[in-house]
C-alpha cells in the first residue's frame, strides 16, 4: 500500500514537472501586429497584439505588458506583418505571450 502511494506521488510529481516545462516552451507566432484597440476595436485602452490563423480562427495573443510598451508605437494607427517569438500564458479569458523577439516584415 504504502509502494502504492509512493508511486502515485511520483507520477503527480512528474506530471507537474512536464506541465510547468509546457509552459515556457518558446513559440514563434505570425501574423498580423495590430492595436486591439485601434484596429481591432476588441478593447478599451489600446494593447499591442498578434492575430495569428489558427485552424481556420483567427486568434489574438496580447503582448505581455513591457513589450506592449516597447512595440506599441510601431503599430497603434496601422498594424504590420510579423513574427513574435516568446512564451504563451493564459490569464482570464486573454492568450498573454511574454515577448522574447519580434521582427516585422
């Protein structure tokens, strides 16, 4: 029995550890940089986003804050095609990419 509840805690233990590893796995997302207010008319005060097709969706993936900051500028009255790397979140209902690298094309 007690062999038992050993082995259940290290599966457990294994599957957190895979699930945190999951998490900040780096992604290279495309599509279009745009303001989620500007352009896309989604929000209340302006965000920096990427929609990217997904499965023949569109999804949207807001820039986390500093990078919102930091690439705002380049795209608020007119979005540009591009590549964003960096590591996907989710908070709330929001798909959140805590941004490494963007290019524009």
């Amino acid at each position: 029995m007690r062999l038992l509840g050993v082995a259940l805690a290290a599966v457990a233990l294994i599957l957190v550890v895979n699930l945190v590893h999951a998490q900040d796995k780096q992604v290279t997302l495309k599509g279009k940089i745009t303001c989620a207010r500007c352009e896309l008319k989604q929000a209340n005060a302006c965000a920096t986003v990427i929609v990217v097709k997904e499965g023949g969706k569109e999804v949207v993936y807001y820039f986390d804050k500093e990078s919102h900051k930091k690439h705002h500028g380049e795209i608020c009255k007119e979005g540009k095609e591009g590549e964003v790397t960096g590591t996907v979140s989710k908070e709330g209902d929001r798909l959140v990419i805590k941004v490494s690298k963007v290019s524009f094309k």
